[in-house]
C-alpha cells in the first residue's frame, strides 16, 4: 500500500519534519473544547478569521487567503497563474535544495522546472537567480528561511529579483519567518507580483489542524482565489488558529526556546567535528558524511527521528534537525554523542 504523507516514524522525538515540539497554545485546545455541534454540522465560514489575519499581518483583508495548509496554496498558486492563464510553455524558477512542493507544483501545471544551484556555503544566489529569468518565466520560488539550509533570502535581494521579473508570479515562503529574519511583509504594497506565503504549522503548533495563508495584491491573489476551493479550512482548524493569534506570549516563548537549541546544536557539532550552518528557521542541517542514511537509523534506534537529506545532490552526506524545546534537543544531542563516538566524520 502506498502511504499518504509521511509514515508516523513511532515512538520517540519527532524531529524531522519542523515541527513545534513543545505543542500548541493551550488556548487553542479551550477553543477546540468550546466548539458547539451546529459549528461542526454547518459549512464554515471565514470572514472573522480573514480580518484577525489582515490585522496581524498588517495588511488589507482583500489581500488575505486562507489555504489548508501552506502547500495547498503554492499548488494553487501554479494552478491559478499557469494552468487557469492556459500558459502552456511556462517556466518556473526554483532555487536548490528547495521544499518539494515547489517542483511537486510545478509538474502538476506541466511547467519547466529551472534549477537554480545554491552559492558557496549555501548562500543565496541572487545573480544567478535573476540571470535565469526568461520571457518564460511564469513564477519564481523563493524560500526565506530556506528548507533545509535554513539560510535567510535578505529582503533586498527579494526586491531585486521582484523588480527584475515583473511579468513572474514570486512566491515568497515565509514558513519558518517567526524563528529569525525579515518579513518581505512590509515592501509587499510596492510589488504587485508578489505572494508571501504563512503558515501556522510551525511556529504556532498547529501542523495537525493545516492552515496556511498566502498575502499578496488583487493581481497576484485573485487568480489563486479563482481556483481555490470553497470551506477549504475547516471550523476546528478556523477556532484552532484564531485562538494561536489571540496568545500574543506564546509565540516568542517557543522562539526564544528554538533560538538556545540552535545554539546546543552548534555547540555540539562543533564538539564532534560536524559541518553545520547557522540557521534562521526551527531547524540546522548537519552534515554527518557518507555513513548519513546508518546515522539516521541510528537515531532512530534511540528514539530520535530525524530527517536524512543525503539524497538530495545539493545537500550530501547531510541530516537535518529540528531545534525545539530544550530538554529535547538534549536528548537528542545525547543520542547523537552516543553514536558519533569513535568515528571519524
């Protein structure tokens, strides 16, 4: 049988797909708790959630979509702006290692990828990114923090390459935004084709419950919401995410708490000898070598999930770590101690 989604790795730390380790608000479960049965027997309905969006991101309601999820909106995003546009030669820019749904999109709209290879320590290659764009070009991924590197995209660099495809839809994912960096948020007025997509999976617990939102001017949100499907977020989802924007202290607890694990992580690679890179997101990548797949296994073993990247070209011989809670960090430092003793990296 073919798994949807990822597997459930069992028992253990999950720290392999950037999750929030600590769990969500426990507002949100008193507002899950206080759902009525007419709110679960009736089709949703989103205009509250929509304005308190508008009001936190600082932007016009008539710029804020609701999507199931993150990658429902930049699956929709290639719909609306090559298949609905009946663009059938278009081109489509992504920046490498990039999340899957970027290339996963671009297929499903029948648009020619265009990989981009990252700069030297995984520095974001802004010039060879704007030296791609062609009368072809019909969007352009951009991820800030990045998966896996969790290396920033500065804001000026967004604008440069904004400016220099003016004819591209630029999707700015902003997934990781909350655990460092800038907001490309604040230049969005001055840029009509850019979208900027959240998401409240990550920072904000709620991966479980599948909310994103994509921000972005009439022309470049209208065609997205053209082909996104009505009552897509459901009313437990709605009550769970309005409830996360309500606790205003919950938020930079959980990011303050990431911002020491990455520290721990360093630490503790620089103590084993392992190439890693400063991180801006919930995560840092380590490369542990050839031996990456046994590693991962390794950890496993021990009850410690986490990611093998060692078969993307762009990332060899490299794992990725989610940094969350302290304690669980530890614990997975103490794991990986365990393992890398006696071998040479």
């Amino acid at each position: 049988m073919r798994v949807q989604g990822y597997p459930d790795p069992g028992e253990g730390l999950r720290l392999h797909l950037n999750e929030n380790t600590g769990g969500c608000s426990p507002r949100v479960l008193e507002a899950i708790r206080r759902l009525r049965t007419t709110d679960i027997a009736t089709y949703p309905s989103y205009p509250s959630l929509v304005r308190a969006c508008a009001e936190h991101f600082g932007v016009d309601p008539d710029w804020v979509l609701l999507t199931n999820g993150l990658d429902e909106g930049i699956l929709m995003a290639a719909v609306g702006h090559i298949s609905r546009a009946r663009v059938h030669d278009a081109e489509t820019i992504v920046p490498q290692p990039a999340f899957d749904p970027y290339p996963n999109s671009s297929r499903a709209v029948g648009a020619t990828i265009v990989p981009v290879p990252p700069g030297p320590d995984f520095v974001f290659p802004t010039g060879a990114v704007i030296e791609a764009v062609t009368p072809l070009t019909r969007m352009i991924f951009l991820n800030t923090p990045g998966n896996p590197t969790g290396r920033l995209i500065p804001v000026p660099d967004l604008v440069r390459i904004a400016t220099a495809a003016p004819e591209a839809i630029v999707l700015v994912d902003e997934a990781y935004i909350e655990f460092g960096g800038s907001s490309f948020l604040p230049e969005l007025s001055r840029h009509p084709n850019v979208l900027v997509g959240r998401t409240f999976s990550k920072a904000y617990g709620l991966a479980g419950m599948r909310v994103g939102i994509l921000i972005g001017q009439p022309p470049a949100l209208d065609p997205v919401r053209a082909v996104t499907l009505p009552f897509n977020v459901n009313a437990v989802a709605m009550a769970a995410t309005m409830a996360a924007l309500e606790d205003r202290e919950f938020l930079p607890r959980y990011a303050a708490e990431v911002a020491r694990s990455r520290e721990l992580i360093y630490e503790a690679c620089r103590r084993l000898g392992l190439p890693c890179w400063e991180s801006a997101a919930n995560f840092v990548l380590v490369r542990v070598g050839d031996e990456a797949p046994r590693i991962v296994a390794d950890l496993a073993s021990r009850g410690v999930h986490v990611r093998d990247r060692s078969g993307d070209p762009a990332t060899p011989g490299c794992i990725r770590l989610t940094a969350g809670m302290l304690a669980h960090t530890e614990a997975a430092i103490a794991a990986l101690d365990g393992i890398m003793v006696g071998r040479t990296p």
